[in-house]
C-alpha cells in the first residue's frame, strides 16, 4: 500500500501523512480512554494511571537523547555509504539501551518493593514497556534512515493499537489498572515483532553481531546524549515545572486554569514536532552528503511550513475560544478564554524552528543548545518565583514569562546560532517570520470579520474559520514555493515533494 503511495505522491508526503494520523489517533484514544477509566476506575484510579503514565516520560528524558544520538550518526554513515561504521553504530545502540534497562529494571523493582508503594506491578510493568519501547524503535532506525519514516510511524501506531484493545478486553474481565500495565507490555511487544520484521526489509547491509560493539561508538554517543539530556531538563523548567510553582504561590484554582492553557501548548508543540521531524532524515543526509545550501533551503522551507501549519488551528481557536471551551469542557471562563488568546496567538512564530535541533545534532553541536535552554529555562524559573514573591500578577507572570523566554529561546538563540555554526545570513529567516506573521494577521482578522457576518452559530463560525486560516495558509506556501524560496544553488534544485 505505501509503494503505491509513494509512487504516486512521494515519500514525503508519506512521511508527513502518517506521522499526522498516528498523531491525530493518538489524541483521539488518549480524548476518549479518559472518561473511559472514570467510569471503571474513579477519580484516584485515573490519577494512579497518570502516574503510571508519566514513568516512560521521566525514563524517556535519558532513552530519547540516547535514540537522538543513534539516529544522527546511522542517518550520516548511511547517507555516505559507511556500511562497516553503520554496523558499530546500530549493534552499539542495541547493546546502550539493553544495558540501559539492565539496569533500570531491577532498580526500579528494587527501590518499589523497597518501600510502601501501592500499584507496584502496574508501576514495574510501565518501566519494562518502557525498554521494549526503545528496543523497537531502534529496530527501525535502518528505515528511518533511509527517509522511510512510515516505519516509525506504523511502529508506533501498532503499539497505540494494541494496547487501546487489550485494556478494552481486559478492562471486561476485571477493571483493575495492572491491566493496564499488561496492555501496555503486549503493545510494545507487537510493535517489537513489527519493527525486527522491518529491520530484515531495509537493513541495507546492518547485521546483529556483537563483534560490532565499539567503544568508540559508546564514547561519540555518550558525548551527544548527554547534552540532548540537559537539554530535555531546561525544557522540564520551562514548561513542566510551571503548575507546581502556580499551585504553591498562587492556587489550586489558577493552576488548574493555567493547566488547561499547557495542555493545549503542548498539543502544539508535539504537532511542530511531528513536522520538524519529517525534514530530520533530509537534513542528516545533506549534512553526510555535504550539502550545505540544500541544508539552508531545508531550514527555510520547515519554518515557513511548520509555522503555516500552525497558524490554521491557532486562528480558529483564538477567534472561537470561548465556543471550544463550551464544547471541549462544558465550562465558560473569562480568564481561560484570555489565556488562550494569549498564550496561543503566537505560538506559530514561536514553533516554526522545531526542525532546528536537527540540524545542530547533523552539526554536532548540541553542547551549546543544551545549555542555552538550561540557562533560559532556569531565568524563567528565577523570573516567575520573584513576580510571585513580590508583585500581584498572577498567572500572567508565568504566561509572559514563558512566552518572552521561548522567543529568546526558540528565536534569538536557534536563529543566531545556525547562523554562526553554518556562516550564512539570518534575513532569509527573518523573512520567513514575517511571511508566518502576515498569514496568521490575515487569517485571524477573516475569521473575526466572518464572526460579524454570521452571526448566532458559533460551530458555523468555528468551521468557517478552519476553512478561511486553511486557504489563507495554503496560498501562503504556495507563494513561498514559487517566489520566495532562498534556496538558489545552481547544481541542485529541490522540489516540494522531494521533502
């Protein structure tokens, strides 16, 4: 089925497409099981289960910065025909996350039953799925290599599916949240059997082979991952750390106000990074291939794209928060409807360089970055404790603090350092911010003159917002295609598909 699509649309598209509907089912189930396991399991069954849930986030912190590394110097090897450094770089991966979770596991099942902890099978179960989670994922770094990113994504929605379906049989015969532990470990199980099965179709000459394990390989991967977990910890104090601060210095009411405004800014953001994660496999062999102005060009082109694609949901829901909230959660709020509006209005500009980080892993410099977010998250940490202490601004203080710093971060910092690293020119990116400035300008101020046309039907008002910020920011980029690409190489020319 994906050969035939590829043939008629291209594997970018394919890559994208996928990526999007394993995201979007993704939400859906995660939408649908909440009020699922209310029913069955009541409030503080649903809090054990968000517990549970947060184990593989917090293990991921140093397993994702691991599977970071090995896919920038597999991607690189690949890409430049080093079949024999490929082979130390995958076994050398497969042997990191095994040792990893060697580990792990008995520490965590030590330090469970080691103390007076209820749901300790569910909690050792989440830590297992957790290492057959990574194990998979690795399986399929051959293909992602190659710009087969469907196989990551069938991977990934294998898991979401399987597990969804044995909680549901499960949850049948006993309502009991261990099940879900049991579900979890036979999705990643699947998903284990899949992505092997994958490896044999584009192993592209990669063996299993102990004899494979270099301790160079570890040494190269260590260094990298280190600092893409430092990284992960100034994001943790940029984003994460927020609600317990509002819930000490303010209330537990803001924080649930304000908890509603990251949900949806982290919906965002894993949208930004699902795009910027189709461009990774294009950048890390235009790195390998040394290609520098296609780099550029890639660069470009995701900032306007991912910024464009953003700028669709954000207009409708600016213009239409107090309607979502109605239908989303029953609940009319003035505060809430302001945070959202704030929050979120330039979330497009801010996100548009997700696809960043992968160029400074192709680059090699992720030192930098990691401790600029480390830096920028702890500022904002400083910032907000002192606006709590001695000013009355309530969650404000947190909102314009965060949106001031990941300007700093995301803009000033990513921008000026590609800048340096690849000594090329910042305009064509500034440019790319304002074009993803008029198009959001654009659309918002449609979808509010259409709020006056059509009035006393709000989901009438909500759709045809969707439908202008839609053709608004697809004429954008069709535009940006054929006018204003900064890609001018007279060796190579890049079409849109080929992304």
């Amino acid at each position: 089925m994906f050969s035939f699509l590829i043939s008629k649309i291209g594997q970018g598209k394919v890559n994208l497409l996928s990526a999007v509907f394993v995201l979007g089912a993704s939400t859906l189930v995660n939408f649908l099981l909440t009020p699922f396991f209310l029913e069955h399991v009541g409030i503080e069954g649903l809090g054990t289960i968000r517990i549970a849930l947060s184990i593989p986030l917090y293990i991921g912190l140093i397993s994702l910065a691991l599977m970071a590394s090995f896919s920038r110097f597999l991607v690189i090897n690949i890409n430049s025909n080093n079949i024999d450094e490929a082979n130390k770089v995958f076994n050398t991966s497969i042997a990191l996350v095994s040792s990893f979770f060697i580990i792990v596991i008995p520490l965590s099942v030590l330090l469970l039953y080691s103390f007076d902890v209820s749901n300790k099978h569910l909690y050792t179960c989440m830590v297992i799925y957790s290492f057959i989670t990574c194990l998979s994922v690795s399986f399929t770094l051959p293909a992602y290599a190659i710009n087969k990113q469907q196989i990551y994504n069938i991977n990934k929605f294998i898991t979401l599916l399987f597990q969804t379906l044995f909680i549901l049989i499960l949850f049948q015969i006993n309502a009991d949240v261990f099940y879900i532990g049991i579900s979890f470990i036979i999705g990643s199980i699947v998903s284990l059997i899949y992505s092997i099965n994958s490896f044999n179709a584009f192993s592209n000459g990669l063996k299993l082979k102990i004899s494979y394990v270099s301790k160079r390989n570890i040494l190269d991967i260590y260094h990298m991952s280190k600092w893409v977990s430092v990284e992960s910890l100034g994001i943790f104090f940029l984003l994460t750390i927020d609600l317990i601060l509002i819930k000490h210095f303010l209330s537990l009411k803001e924080a649930g106000e304000y908890s509603i405004l990251i949900q949806v800014i982290v919906a965002f953001i894993t949208i930004a990074k699902t795009v910027g994660g189709v461009y990774a496999p294009k950048i890390l062999a235009s790195y390998a291939n040394k290609n520098p102005e296609k780099i550029q060009y890639l660069a470009s082109n995701s900032i306007v794209f991912i910024g464009l694609i953003l700028t669709i949901p954000v207009s409708a829901v600016v213009s239409n928060t107090e309607y979502i909230l109605s239908i989303w959660l029953n609940y009319e709020n003035k505060v809430i409807n302001e945070l959202l509006f704030y929050g979120l209005i330039l979330l497009p500009i801010l996100l548009s360089t997700s696809s960043f980080p992968y160029i400074f892993s192709a680059y090699l410099k992720v030192k930098q970055p990691a401790l600029s977010t480390v830096v920028i998250g702890t500022l904002h940490l400083i910032t907000v404790i002192i606006l709590s202490l001695f000013y009355d601004f309530g969650v404000w203080a947190f909102l314009f603090s965060l949106i001031f710093f990941l300007f700093v971060k995301n803009i000033i910092f990513t921008v000026s350092y590609f800048s340096i690293i690849s000594k090329r020119s910042m305009t064509p990116f500034l440019l790319c911010f304002a074009f993803i400035s008029s198009c959001l300008l654009i659309s918002i101020s449609a979808s509010n003159l259409v709020q006056g046309l059509i009035l006393n039907n709000e989901a009438l008002i909500l759709v045809a917002s969707l439908v202008i910020s839609t053709i608004t920011a697809s004429l954008f980029y069709f535009i940006y295609i054929k006018k204003i690409s900064f890609y001018n190489s007279s060796k190579e020319k890049i079409i849109p598909s080929e992304l």
